[in-house]
C-alpha cells in the first residue's frame, strides 16, 4: 500500500494524518517485518475503529474500504479538483497526472487485503469489505454526505482502469463540487484568533415549502427570487418580516432544501460575528456555488452598530458583492434599528443636530433590501385551517373536525397564541397524547 501512495502527484497531500495514511504506515513496516505480529494487529484495529467511527458519522454500508476512498477523493481540495469544480472538464496536460492517481486510486480499491490478514490471523479487512451497517435515524449520520459518498463508490467500483475513474470523478466535480461545499446544504462559521472556518450543519431539518400552511403569496415570491438566483438571473436579498412563529425560518431551510440540488448552499452569522462578514466573502466568492448567507432573528438596538457592517457589504462598500452570494435575514420588525420618538422630533436635542438624518441612517438598512416579504399572523379561520392541514399530514389522530378545533382552541388561549408555530405544536401535543 506504501508503494502506491508513494506514486500519487495530484493527491499527495490526501492521506497526511489520515487513516489511509496510517495503513500505508502499517503496510510498510509488515514488509519490512520491522513490528511484532501483536504491535502490527494492535495499529490495524486501531485504524479500523476510526474508519467504523467515519462510516458511522457518515452513514457508510457495504463496502467500507471504497465508501472511505471515496469520500477522500471528494473531500480533497486541490488545483486540479477545484478548477473542474468551477469549470467542468478541460482539456490539458495536467490531465495525464490525474489520471495517473485516479490509476492508483483504483489500484487502492482493489487492493487484496489477504496476506496479511493471513500472516496477522485477523479477518478485519474482509469483514468491513462487506459490511451492513445497523439501521440508524437520519438525524444520526449525515444523508448528504452518505448518499453522495456511497453513489461514487459504486461508480468507481464499475470502473477499469484510471481513465474511466478520471471520468467518473470529473463528472462528480462539476455536478456536485468538493470538499465540505459540495457535500453539505449549510454551514455556520467559527472564528478563532481572526480566522474563520465553516462547520457544516449536518441535521438540518428536511422540511419543505409545502409543510408551511398558508402564505402561498409569500413562499412564491420567496422560490422566484432564489430560482432566479441559482440560474445566474439577477436576484435581490431578501427580509422576511413579521409576526413571530409564522415561518419566516422555516421558509429559508425549506428553500435550502428546495433548491440544494441546484448549487444553492446556505452560511448562517450571527449579529456578532458581522465583522466577519468580509472574510466570509471572500472565501466563497469564487466557489461554484450560490449561497445564502442567512441571519435569523436579525434587529438591532439603538445602541448596537454591528448594522454598519451589515450595510457596508450589502450596498455601497468599496468591494462589489459577488454573484453567487445573497443575504436572506428574517426579522420581527419591519425596520430592524429600534427607532424612538426622538428620532422623529428635530427639536429635541440629543447628541445629534440633525434628527432626520439619524432616522434616515436607520431606515436605510431595510431599504438594501431589494425584496421584504411580510408574513403576518394568521386569522382564526387560517389558523384553523393550518390545524386541520397539519392533522391530516400526521395522520392518525383520533379525533372529530370538531373536538380537534376545540382542543386546538384550549392550548392556543395557554400559551403561544395564533400562529403557525403554535398549530405545529398543538399537533405535537395531540399526537402525543392521543397516540401513547
């Protein structure tokens, strides 16, 4: 194994730390016979723990040895990859050193385990090559990653020769991209000593637009903007204002959701991390991705300035917004600066001469929103609907029209009043309650 990693060019840097790494390691000194049988297996089931704790975490089944070279081959952010990535195949010399390593790739797929699992007396290496994983909730593992990762290895498996697999990971690149990007819908970002990193959200809810009852008007506008977007159309940001618990979030994961096939990806910020938003920017910007770049429950009090930041990326900072990057936020209030009456009263002094220009500077964040969509709280009539809706989605609730509007009247006057939000959670609760 040694011998093969030793002749990768393009993917030389794939195995550092890795497990794939640590076998060659293994593999190396079994030849040279410079370990004792019990040290080698020791260091074999120690990376054949991390490689269950992988497909654990991924969902990997079968064959975990190629879904592990598969996902390294995705995974792996290098010249060649991420220029067929944003460009799709070419035509050029570095050709013949990819498909020298995909030569090899394909060589560490069929690698033949069998010797040293006869001279160690272990059958580890046979057993993960036809595995069948234990059936798990999907909020367990990542689906994304694990339907991915498994579709490429059973491509690669059919594959002969390095060619074929050149071809087969080309394809790959282009219609899904690589790294962290290309296998996941949404990330939240992490700063530490001024640098910023992406952590993927790996249990991202599956909702869909249909799910939400009612703002028809709404989710319509919300789909043709972000349609436009992912087909490279000119396309706005986007405030979703509004009554608490009338779906503006759960509009902005379903259209993640919706849309994720297309390219669309979605980073969410918070209010304090808006001084990175710059940073942010410009490492995706030249990703062949759109992205969203999401900020829930966005306001501001009058003392807060992090909207400066905020307005100086949205319009009129010196650097124009990329293409590929929108700015969908969600907010209670319609004007996100809580404004007071002073603000509104030229007379009153208080540190600012010029009152109508303070407000002015506070309005003008939701004015960069080229798109507000209002979503408001529903009526007694569309609440009751939103029930009924929701009643016959779950199904098996026991009850009549009648008593299932009246319970949902009950727990409406206890607590969370009319919304979306609390039809959702009276059906939690019935369904609880009636099923048990």
């Amino acid at each position: 194994m040694h011998r093969e990693l030793s002749k990768f060019i393009i993917y030389r840097d794939v195995s550092g730390k890795s497990i794939l790494s640590a076998l060659g390691e293994i593999f190396e000194k079994f030849e040279n016979k410079s370990e004792t049988p019990e040290k080698l297996r020791s260091e074999i089931y120690a990376q054949i723990r991390r490689l269950l704790e992988v497909a654990t975490k991924y969902g990997f089944d079968k064959n975990l040895w190629h879904n592990y070279l598969a996902f390294l081959i995705i995974t792996d952010e290098n010249p060649f990859s991420l220029t067929y990535e944003k460009a799709g195949k070419q035509e050029g010399t570095v050709n013949s050193f990819a498909i020298n390593d995909f030569g090899v790739w394909g060589r560490l797929f069929d690698f033949d385990f069998s010797e040293i699992e006869r001279e160690l007396s272990i059958n580890c290496f046979s057993t993960i090559s036809n595995y069948t994983a234990i059936s798990k909730r999907e909020q367990i593992f990542n689906k994304n990653v694990s339907e991915k990762v498994r579709a490429l290895s059973e491509k690669i498996e059919s594959c002969h020769g390095g060619e074929e697999i050149f071809e087969a990971v080309a394809e790959f690149y282009k219609e899904w991209g690589v790294g962290m990007f290309g296998l996941n819908k949404a990330f939240r970002i992490q700063t530490e000593r001024n640098e910023v990193s992406f952590l993927p959200i790996t249990n991202m809810e599956p909702v869909l637009l249909s799910d939400l009852i009612g703002y028809e008007l709404q989710k319509q506008a919300l789909v043709a903007n972000t349609e436009a977007f992912v087909c490279g159309r000119s396309a706005n940001n986007v405030l979703l204002y509004g009554d608490s618990g009338t779906g503006k979030s759960t509009s902005i994961k379903a259209i993640v959701n919706q849309f994720y096939d297309k390219g669309l990806r979605m980073i969410e910020i918070y209010k304090h991390q808006f001084e990175y938003l710059s940073t942010v920017i410009s490492q995706i910007k030249n990703r062949n991705y759109k992205f969203i770049i999401y900020m829930d429950d966005l306001s501001f009090e009058e003392q807060e300035i992090e909207y400066k930041y905020l307005k100086a990326i949205i319009e009129g900072g010196v650097e124009t917004k990329p293409d590929n990057i929108l700015i969908y936020a969600t907010s209670n209030r319609r004007h996100l600066i809580r404004e007071t009456w002073n603000d509104r009263q030229d007379s009153v002094y208080h540190e600012d001469i010029h009152k109508n220009e303070t407000m002015e500077e506070k309005l003008s964040l939701v004015n960069r929103f080229g798109l507000s969509i209002g979503y408001m709280k529903p009526s007694r009539d569309e609440f009751d609907n939103m029930v009924l809706e929701l009643a016959a989605k779950r199904g098996d609730i026991r009850l009549t029209k009648e008593e299932l509007l009246l319970e949902a009247h009950k727990f409406e006057l206890r607590g969370g009043g009319i919304s979306g939000r609390t039809a959702q959670q009276f059906i939690n609760h019935i369904y609880g309650k009636t099923n048990q």
